[in-house]
C-alpha cells in the first residue's frame, strides 16, 4: 500500500447532520452521500496516511456517528486530534471533550441562532465549562444577518480566553449571495476605481462609453488600468457588485476592530478578507488531504462534493474531483502563479474554460474561483 505523508488530514466520519441550516451545502442539492465512515475504513486510512493533526469534520455531526470514541482514540495514537461540533449534543460534547486535543464549536452570534434559544444557551454555558478542559474554538459563519452582533461574541469569547475562527457565508444560489458580506474584486482595483469614479452612475457611464468606443471613456479607462500596477479589473462586475462595496467595508472595519479586541483578550483570532486581492491567494489544503465519509479521496473540501456555487455575479457548479496527486499538490502550493483569479476578468461572463471546469491556463480541476483560497471564506484547517 502506496503510504502519504501529510500535515494534516481531514476526515469526513459522518454526513449526517440533527440540524438543518439554511447555508449548509446539504440545502443546496449538492450531490451528497448519507453514511458514517466505516471503523475498517477508518483503520486502513490511519494505515495510509500519516498526518500531524487529523481534523474530525465534514459535512456532517461528528458526534453522530456511533463509534465516534473508537475513532477518536485510534486517530490519537498517529496523531493530534482536532473536532468541530455544532455542539447540539451536549452529552456526548462532554464525554469526548477530554479525548481530543482541540475543540470546534460552531455558532452564529450571540443574538441569532437556528436553534431555540434555551438550548443555545445551554451550549455556551457548556462551552464555557470545557474550556478548564480542552482548548476550544468558536467557529462563525457571518453574513448580513449577523455581521452587526460579531463583535459582541468575540468580548464573550476574549472574556473566557476562546479562539475564534470566522468565515464569510459561502453561497450556493443568489439568494445567498444577497446575504454575503464580500465582493469577488480585488481591493486594490476597487480603491483605483472609487479615485476616478466618484459612484455608481459614474462606473455606468464609462461602461457604456466603453462598450460604444467612446474616446473620451477610452482616455478614463486608460488611466485607471495605468494606476492599477499589475492588477486587472472586470469593469462590468464593479458596475454590478457597486452597491456592494460600502456594505463590505463597513463589515472590514468591524473584523478590523474584532481584531483589536482580540489582541487585548489575547485569543487568536481568524477572519476572512472582504474583497479578493489576485496577487496574495493561498490554498488551506496545500499540505492537506479531504476523505469523505464513504471513503473517496478529494484534494479539499471544496471539490469533495458536486455543488452548486454563485461565484463572479452567476450560477455555476462546482464539480467534484475524487483524486490525489503529488503534481495537483504542488500546483497548489503557488496558486497565484499556476492558477489565475476569475474574480478581475472582464471575460469571466460565458467563459468556454469555467463551462468545462478548466481555467485559461489548462488547469483541470481549477482553482481559479475558489473563494477559500481568496480568503473570502476560511477554512477550517
């Protein structure tokens, strides 16, 4: 049997889930299975693989699966064990808390939860309890809806010397989109902008004046691209993502000052960026390895599962790649230089590339708009 060396291993050991999020990928129609990894399974990927850390999540509730202590104390004699729970199950949160060395919860905020209230509650004073126990984490998924109260659970958070770990709402459909705090543009290309076009109607007006080959919007458009040193701008995206922008700043400022806060509470705190920047993206799963709950390898999370994705102002699907290759590894690890960003292309729209899951590169699968290596979503890892 071929044996990998990775840094750390992601482990899907159950796709079942007791809650029924709006944003999970599993209200999305993505092509999902429903079953628990197998303890034989378990055993010969512990077999194959050698990891520094081995994170227990999917797209599923680790603590569903029947023989979770089985698999965290066969995963603790290779290696560190992480674990994200959505925290529901509180008795079985208590008795594996002492068994990993790292604990995930996940929330919403202090004031909004898709849960009941009590229960919520009750999960946060439990929370605050294993933290004698096990070092714990607050993972977020922030949003519009929840942006405004992000500030008031990293003070709970600071206060009780917990981690936090936040992502932006990851959308699957328009809809979604409508919620997301972020814009798939470059700052640097929307700063340039906002210096010649004072707003909306201005970017209109030179989109039009473009497309009708006015001289004078030639000449304006000119001297944007020459201020951009070496960034590209997708004109008729910052038209559509414009009435966006103030939104994503105001929620800049308010990660800027969770920041601040958790400097002063001294918890680490990981925060996703509001606007893509082409020059500076990184893979999460560079030294990392998805297996999803029926075994089947994927080089991520992202491209674990076929799923819809509302990504550069349109519907596409993502498809899934179950495969691992030291080349595809390797590329990863330089993702700015083997790997364009779509989010900057004026050609984005009706693209022939993105419609085959390819990129302008030749690169299939692409990783040309994924928005965790933007750092518009976090990942786990």
């Amino acid at each position: 049997m071929e044996h990998i060396n990775i840094k750390k291993l992601q482990i899907e050991i159950t796709s079942y889930c007791n809650l029924d999020c709006d944003y999970c990928i599993k209200n999305s129609q993505a092509k999902t299975t429903q079953t628990h990894l197998t303890l034989e399974s378990f055993e010969e990927i512990l077999q194959k693989y050698t990891a520094q850390e081995f994170v227990l999540y999917g797209f599923g509730e680790p603590l569903l699966h029947p023989q979770i202590e089985n698999l965290i104390e066969l995963a603790r004699t290779k290696g560190k064990v992480f674990l994200l729970t959505n925290g529901t199950i509180i008795p079985k949160l208590k008795e594996i808390a002492s068994r990993v060395d790292s604990l995930g919860v996940s929330v919403d905020s202090l004031q909004k939860s898709n849960l009941r209230k009590l229960q919520f509650q009750e999960i946060l004073e439990v929370v605050d309890k294993l933290t004698e126990i096990v070092p714990i984490s607050l993972s977020t998924v922030l949003s519009t809806e929840n942006i405004d109260n992000f500030l008031t659970l990293v003070t709970w958070a600071g206060e009780r010397h917990i981690n936090i770990s936040a992502t932006n709402l990851v959308p699957y459909n328009q809809n979604m989109a409508r919620k997301a705090l972020f814009l798939e543009l470059s700052k640097k290309a929307i700063n340039v902008c906002q210096r010649f076009l004072k707003n909306l109607n201005d970017a209109e007006e030179l989109l039009k004046g473009i497309t009708s080959l006015s001289t004078k919007a030639q000449k304006s458009y000119q001297e944007i691209l020459d201020n951009l040193e070496g960034y590209h701008l997708n004109l008729e995206a910052l038209v559509k993502g414009w009435p966006k922008i103030e939104q994503a700043q105001k929620a800049e400022k308010i990660l800027e000052e969770a920041r601040e806060k958790a400097f002063k509470f001294n918890i680490n705190i990981d925060l996703p960026r509001m606007f893509a920047d082409e020059k500076r993206r990184t893979c999460p799963f560079h030294e990392a390895i998805f297996i999803r709950s029926d075994g089947r390898v994927a080089p991520c999370a992202e491209l674990a599962y076929t799923h819809p994705l509302f990504v550069n102002f349109r519907q596409k699907e993502v498809q899934e790649y179950l495969s691992f290759s030291d080349e595809f590894a390797l590329k990863k690890k330089d993702i700015v230089k083997n790997y364009p960003w779509c989010g900057d292309c004026q050609l984005v729209d009706g693209c022939w590339f993105l419609e085959e899951s390819m990129d302008c590169y030749g690169n299939y699968p692409s990783c040309s708009e994924c928005l965790y290596s933007a750092g518009l979503a976090r990942c786990i890892l």
